[in-house]
C-alpha cells in the first residue's frame, strides 16, 4: 500500500487543553462574536416582523408575501463576487480589504432597521417589506464577509472551533432578535409607550446590538492572506479583478484536483446534509401527526434541543480538532444519518414526550457536529483569498440544492411508506455521501486539503 500524507505521518493528536484551548483564541473570539452579529438580524426580516405584523392585525396573506423578503439570503452568490474584486473607498485603506466590508454593511444593517423600525406594517406595509428587505439584503452581504474573514483568518486546524463558536454566537443573536426582541418590546409597552412605539423603540434596540459586529470589526485584525490579495488588486483595475474573481473561483476549483475529482466534490456538497433536510422537512408535521400540541414540541425544540444543538457543535469542533479531515467527516456523516432512526423508533412508541425529547436532542446534537464538520470540509475548498467569498457562497448554494429541492417530496414519501420506514428511507439517505467520501478518499482528496507542514 502506499503511503500518503495521512498514512505515514499522522499528525499528532492534540490533548484535551489543547483542545478546548483553541476557543480562546483571540482569532477564534472573534468570529464568536461575528457569529452573534450574524445571527442577529436574521428574525428582524422573519419571525419577530411576522409576529408584529400578526399582532397589529396585517392579514394573512400578507403576512405570508413577507417571506419573500428572505430572497437575498439565498441568491447572495450573485453579488459575493464584487466582495471579493472591489474594495470599499477610504474604509479599505484604514482597516482593510475584508474588515472594511464589514463594517460598510454593519452601518447599513443599523440603518436599516432603524427604517424598518421607524414604520408600522398595518398602516404601511410596502415600506416594511422594502424595509425587511434592506436589512435582509445588508444581513446576506454581511454573512459573505464573515465567511471569507473566518475562512482566511483562522488556521485550517482552528476552523471547526471557529465554526463551532459561530454557530453557538449565531443562534444567541437568533435568540435575542426573536424571544430577545419580544421581551423589550413588552418592557417598552409597561413604560407607557404606545404599541407602534414600543415596536419602533424595539428595534431601535436590536439596531444598538449591531455595534457588538462593529466593535469586533474594529478590535479584529485584517487576515494576513486578504492583506496579500488587497495588494494584487492595487495591480489591477475594478473590472479587470472582477472578471478574474468570476472566472478564477471557477478554474481554480476544477484544475485543482482534475475536472472529475471536482463534479464528485460537488456532488457530494449536495448530498452530505441530505439526510438530514429529507428528515427535516417533516419532523414538524411528524410531531403533530402523533398527536404532540404546540407548545409541547415548541418548549423541547427551544429547550433542550438548542442545548444538544449547541453543545453538538463544541463537540464537533473538539473532534475536527482532533482528527483528520475526512475522519471527522466519517464520523459526522454517520451520526447524523443514524440519528434518524430515533424517530422511527418515536413512531412505533406513539405519542410519548420522553421519546420525543430523546429523537430532538439526538438529532439536534449529531446533526451539528455533521454540520461543523461540513463547514470545516468547506472551508478548506476555498483556498484563495481573491476569491474566497465568491466560492464559499457558491458553495453553501449548492449544498441548500439538497436542502430547498431534493427534500420537496418527503411529503409524498412519507405518505407512501409511513413515519417509521420514512425515517429508515432517511438514514439509507446518507449513504450516497459516504459512498462518495470513501471515494475521494482513495483518490488523495483530503491529503491534498491537509495543512502544508511548514
């Protein structure tokens, strides 16, 4: 057998401190809390806006066209290139390439939903979805510059900790601009203020809460390989490096390893969190299906299942760290699809809260460590920093396909088989991906992606 990187010197295992370490990093620290400035503006233009314009008595079906405003989120790899190739006038030359960004889109984040704030969706309803608009639209931008500055700042054996840290701050700044943003709007009212005004002063306050991205852009250090793109760009005209961002992210991607090697990898984007988004999409339905009301699946999926998600995520993070590359994505693309048949054996017990709650926080905590793991493998695709943006959105777009499309018939699915063979149907679901991952593993794929020994 020949020997490979990975075979004949493995690199040595860190220890426990070592690990957990490495979250204190102030590289890391820092994506924590670009992690909750992330998360932050996400239920502003979603669930917190729905529930005021509910509340203020908008109708249904204009409720239900505000989900639109999400668009940005999921076509932001149109507009990642100009991330990458253009540079922020005068921002640029004080804080750098990456950071100037942030903080170009964190002002706009601010402004704008202090617009969306500043107007009520009963008696205005256009501005407020031009408005959840905007802050979608600045949030989506924000979320490229964060992932390239994560992905060039943190080393390739700092990136799992790093995604952790952001996932766990990502769902805190979630939880602030939904729950979070609910209770001041509340504390508000019993000051006296009027019902559109404890709204407008509501959001007044998660628009403070952006200063914590600002601060931590202006605290954080520009990565030194965005450093040495920004000083590429100086040799070239805005067009010329935007055309070689748009081409560059293409043929660098598909020479790297061979034009087969990369139709696998994509593939295998596509289809690595499949088991979970099949599963996913009727868990919900699944639940009211046994007979569970409302509030009892509400208070285990807020409860202990963002606990399982969160410390599945540190989990993951301490694995990655640990482990090889295409080890961890064994062991995370085996958990989260064998998780699945919790709730095949949920369906054969009925209408039982504990069970419930076993399946939740299993696949809650198995499918973020499949996901730190996935970011991790992500990440280390990226290597270029002139156009790490444009290929990390890229990237995460084609990894939704599986997500937004391939999942559209679970219903059917589910209705043909019953609950307890659908969840099998989603575990054998994982398969494909590992088959795959086993696949590029013997074609070197990962020795490739290894951290060069300096």
């Amino acid at each position: 057998m020949t020997a490979t990187p990975e075979t004949a010197a493995p690199a040595t295992t860190p220890t426990f401190l070592e690990t957990v370490a490495v979250y204190f990093k102030p590289r890391v620290l820092i994506v924590l809390f670009l992690g909750f400035s992330a998360g932050l503006p996400l239920a502003l233009s979603g669930s917190t806006l729905l529930f005021w314009a509910a509340e203020v008595g908008v109708n249904l079906k204009t409720i239900g066209l505000f989900a639109l405003v999400g668009t940005p989120y999921t076509i932001k790899f149109l507009w990642a290139p100009i991330v990458d190739a253009l540079d922020v006038p005068i921002l640029a030359r004080w804080l750098g390439r990456r950071r100037a960004w942030l903080l170009l889109t964190q002002l706009l984040l601010m402004v704008a939903i202090l617009f969306l704030g500043a107007n009520d969706p009963a008696t205005a309803p256009a501005v407020v979805a031009l408005g959840a608009l905007m802050v979608a639209t600045a949030s989506a931008t924000q979320d490229i510059v964060i992932d390239a500055f994560r992905i060039e700042s943190l080393d390739e054996n700092e990136q799992a900790a790093g995604m952790a840290s952001y996932v766990a701050a990502y769902r805190v700044g979630m939880l602030a601009s939904s729950a979070g943003a609910l209770y001041v709007v509340s504390g508000f009212e019993a000051l006296g203020f009027t019902k559109s005004g404890a709204w407008s002063a509501g959001y007044a306050a998660m628009a403070a809460l952006v200063l914590v991205g600002m601060l931590t852009t202006l605290v954080a250090t520009e990565p030194e390989k965005s450093a040495k793109a920004e000083a590429i760009h100086g040799r070239e005209t805005p067009v010329a490096r935007l055309k070689r961002t748009i081409s560059g992210a293409f043929v660098d991607f598909f020479t790297y390893d061979g034009v087969l090697v990369a139709i696998v990898v994509l593939v295998f984007v596509v289809l690595f969190k499949f088991t979970d988004a099949l599963a996913g999409v009727m868990t919900g339905p699944f639940a009211v299906d046994l007979g569970f009301s409302r509030t009892e699946y509400a208070n285990i999926v807020k409860g202990v299942g963002l606990i399982a998600l969160l410390a599945g995520g540190f989990a993951g993070g301490y694995i990655a760290r640990a482990l090889p590359l295409a080890a961890s994505l064994w062991i995370g693309g085996i958990l989260q699809s064998v998780a699945n048949l919790a709730f095949s054996w949920l369906a054969v017990m009925g209408h039982d809260l504990m069970w419930l709650t076993v399946a939740i926080t299993v696949e809650n905590f198995t499918s973020a460590i499949g996901t730190v793991m996935f970011v991790a493998y992500l990440s280390a695709l990226c290597r270029n920093p002139l156009h790490t943006a444009t290929q990390y959105a890229l990237l995460t777009a084609l990894a939704a396909v599986g997500r937004t499309y391939l999942s559209a018939g679970a219903g059917y699915v589910a209705d043909a088989t019953g609950w307890m063979w659908f969840f099998v149907i989603c575990a054998l679901a994982g398969l494909p991906s590992l088959l795959l991952l086993w696949w590029l593993q013997t074609k070197g794929h990962f020795a490739k992606l290894a951290p060069k020994k300096s």
